[in-house]
C-alpha cells in the first residue's frame, strides 16, 4: 500500500486560498482529505435542530461534490477524534497529517492527543496558521508581553502588517509572509488530491440532528456594505454589516481574502477583523478567561442571577424593546446585530445583575457565529471585567439606544410588532433605580477587596 497525506479540515472549509491544505498538496504525497463530526461536541448540544450543524453538514456535502470533480473524495467520520484517528491510522499508510491551528483549549488538547498518536505511528503532524492574520506571540508589546488594550494592539496589528521582510540567505519564509494576507494559491496544485472513488458523507438524521428552516448568511457581500460599513453599521434597520461571522468561524471563506479587501475598502471594518485577532490572542495568552473574569476582582461580585428575569430576556419580553427585538431576532435567526448584542449585554448584567457567564452560555447555545474568543471577549468588554472593558459604571440606556440608533423603531417593530400597543410588556426594571442598583453593588464589591 502506498503512503499518503492526509489533510484534516476543522475550521477552515474551503479549498481555495487554504495555508494549511496548500502545504499538503505541495508535499511529496498524494492528499487524502478528512472531516471528523466530532461527538464530544455534538452530544453536548441540546436541540437537535441546530442551524450550525445543518450548515456544517451541508458545507461537507459541497466539499465533496467539489473534490469530486478533481477525481478525489473527503472521507467524513462520525465519533469522538481520538478513536477515528486510530481507526484511520490502522487502515491507511500514513506519511503525514496536515491541518490549521484551532486556538481553544479542548482543540489544543485534542489536537496534542492526535499528534501522539501519529507520532507513534511514525508518521509527522504538521500544523500552520489560517484561522487568524496574526496568532499568539506575533502581535507584543516591546518588553516581549502580550497586550491587554485594543487600541494600541490594533496600532502594532497594523504596523506590523506593513513590515516588509526580506528572504534571509535565500530560504522559503512563506509561514512569515503569511502574516502579510499572503496568499496560498492552492488551485496550482489541485492535481496533487488523492484519485479515488467518492465516500458517503453521514445524513443529519444518521447524526442525531434534524434540518431547521434557519437561513444561513450568504458568503457574498456588496462591496457597498464593507464600503459603507463605517456610517452604517450602527444601524440594525439597515444592511449595513457583512453577517460572514458563520463563514469566518468555519472558514468557508478566507480571513486573508477578506482583510485585503478591508484595507482598501473600509478601515473600521478592517478594524473588526483585528479584533477577532485580539480576543483569539487573549484567549491564547490568558486561557482562564474561559471559566472565568479576566480581572479576577470581579469574581466578586454578588449576583442576583434571578431566573424568572433571565428567562424573560432569553424571551425577549423585558419591556425595553431594543433588548427585546435583539433577543427575539437571536431566538429566530440565529444571529444578532452588533449594536444590540452590546445593548442585551449590558442589561442582562448591569440592569438585571444576572452573571455574564448566563448570558455568554446562551449566547454560545443561539448563535451562528458563536466563536469561543470572541463571545467571551465581548460578554466580559460589557460585564466590565474583562480586557480593554466598559468600565463598570458605564451602563447603556436601553430607551437611549433606541432613540438614537432605531428612532423610527423599524428594527424593533420587526422583531416585536406588538410594541406600542397593549400587548407589550411592561419594564420588568425601572432603568434608574437599576442602574443606581448596579453602581452600588460593584462599587462596594470591587471597595472591598
């Protein structure tokens, strides 16, 4: 039996401009292409409608209808990794495993679990960059430590992607170069696929999971809205944010691709793609911020954590309608506007004193898009406890919000048309007694240290 090459897909599904599979196909193997569905994922999902599964299903579908026009195929598993990878290593002649980094603990752990078991085979497993522009250790400050505040992070984010590098004695610096939104043209070696028969990729219901009627953003978008996105993101009434959030986090489309764009198109949208890079690089150089604040004092904090209250705004039916058309729209689609994530946040905590981590779970259980860095770098930025944070004393006012990002209410009559009627809900909070509420709370907490 001949050796081969395998390249593992995680969170990188596409097959062009892929740094990962692009350094597989140039090596000296044929490449045979593997997805795992993974189980200590999925059986902790509790719907079984879930819209990200259905995607993720229907992404491995395409990719194999795609691969197969290259006279190759995708061999997809079903199960937890570690017992695949040993199926797969004892029917296959491996040379080597090549995959992207995934920054998250329980892929770092999986993946170091992996590793040992090719090793053992003998065999190399080779990991690179794609997920991110720049990743843990790239982006420091002079004294070698990792930053904490965005701003002067998004300043070195930029300078340093305007270095130019000269090739040292000759050698290949392409993993450098990538830092630079270097492209890998990985078509140029598509003919390097491993040629054999196509493999059946497993059913939703052979899965456990049942198809939903949730519509997936589409990857293409109006260079418009990127153009635009600066005096019209605030907006939730309008189009005016890209909605690719689903597609960065599986990579269906290409982070380089997208930030080359940026740097042309729109600054400020450039900007959000520096900050995905930001709260990756947090998670990697602070991993507790996973279970817990960033700023440990803020462990401190005695919570109300009232559950007739939370589930009123899981509902969107707390009496303030820009919470409500936020949550309401979340339920139904899966997705949620910026402006109003951070307007739900900060009422879910400081309003109601419910624990960030609440929301930050259920967040992570409804969103498309829900990425690990980024939900919990956003959730804490609201709590007050995390990196480059809203300070605790900062607390939207949801009527003001309203008033000033959705005064027409177009946005909000959409999600609950009842507003303005009889039918709608009374505040379940007096916006000043809370706030006045909240400021007492953290200040005696945080005094008290």
């Amino acid at each position: 039996m001949s050796k081969i090459n395998i390249f593992w897909f995680r969170r990188d599904l596409r097959l062009s401009d892929n740094a990962g599979l692009y350094h597989a196909l140039r090596s000296d193997k044929p490449v045979l292409p593997v997805f795992i569905f993974d189980k200590n994922i999925l059986e902790k999902l509790s719907d079984k409608k879930d819209a990200r599964v259905e995607f993720l299903q229907k992404t491995i579908a395409d990719l194999s209808k795609e691969l197969q026009t290259l006279g190759s195929t995708i061999l997809v598993k079903h199960g937890k990794p570690e017992e695949v990878w040993k199926k797969i290593l004892a029917t296959h002649e491996i040379d080597a495993v090549y995959t992207n980094r995934d920054y998250e603990g329980y892929a770092l752990e999986r993946d170091e679990a992996v590793k040992g078991l090719v090793e053992e085979k003998g065999g190399k497993f080779h990991t690179f960059k794609d997920h991110v522009i720049f990743e843990k250790g790239e982006v420091l400050k002079k004294d070698g430590t990792p930053y904490t505040v965005f701003t002067p992070f998004s300043k070195r984010w930029k300078a340093k992607l305007s270095t130019k590098l000269a090739v040292p004695n000759g050698t290949d610096v392409s993993e450098n170069l990538s830092y630079y939104f270097q492209s890998y043209p990985t078509e140029k070696y598509f003919n390097n696929f491993h040629q054999t028969d196509s493999m059946p990729v497993p059913t939703l219901a052979e899965m456990g999971f049942e198809p939903t009627d949730i519509e997936i953003p589409s990857k293409t978008v109006a260079q418009g809205v990127v153009k635009n996105y600066d005096k019209n993101r605030n907006f939730p009434a309008i189009n005016g944010t890209s909605r690719l959030g689903i597609h960065f986090r599986f990579g269906t489309i290409s982070i380089r691709e997208k930030a080359r764009k940026a740097q042309v198109l729109n600054e400020t949208f450039l900007n959000e793609l520096i900050w995905r890079d930001f709260y990756s690089m947090i998670l990697a150089h602070f991993p507790h911020v996973a279970k817990g604040a960033f700023r440990k004092k803020y462990e401190n904090i005695p919570w109300r954590n009232n559950e007739e209250e939370f589930k009123l705004w899981c509902a969107g039916k707390t009496g303030y309608p820009m919470v409500d058309a936020g949550m309401r729209e979340l339920n139904q689609t899966g997705y949620m506007h910026n402006r109003v994530r951070m307007i739900t946040a900060s009422f879910l905590t400081k309003h109601l004193l419910i624990n960030w981590q609440w929301g930050e779970a259920y967040f992570a259980q409804k969103l498309l898009d829900f990425d690990l860095a980024s939900n919990n770098g956003g959730w804490q930025w609201a709590a007050g406890c995390g990196t480059d944070a809203a300070p605790y004393f900062r607390i939207f006012n949801p009527t003001s919000q309203m008033q000033k990002f959705d005064k027409e209410a177009k946005y909000i009559k959409k999600w609950a048309p009842e507003y303005g009627t009889s039918n709608y809900s009374a505040p379940i909070v007096e916006h000043k007694a809370a706030r006045e509420r909240c400021l007492e709370v953290f200040k005696v907490a945080l005094n008290n240290l």
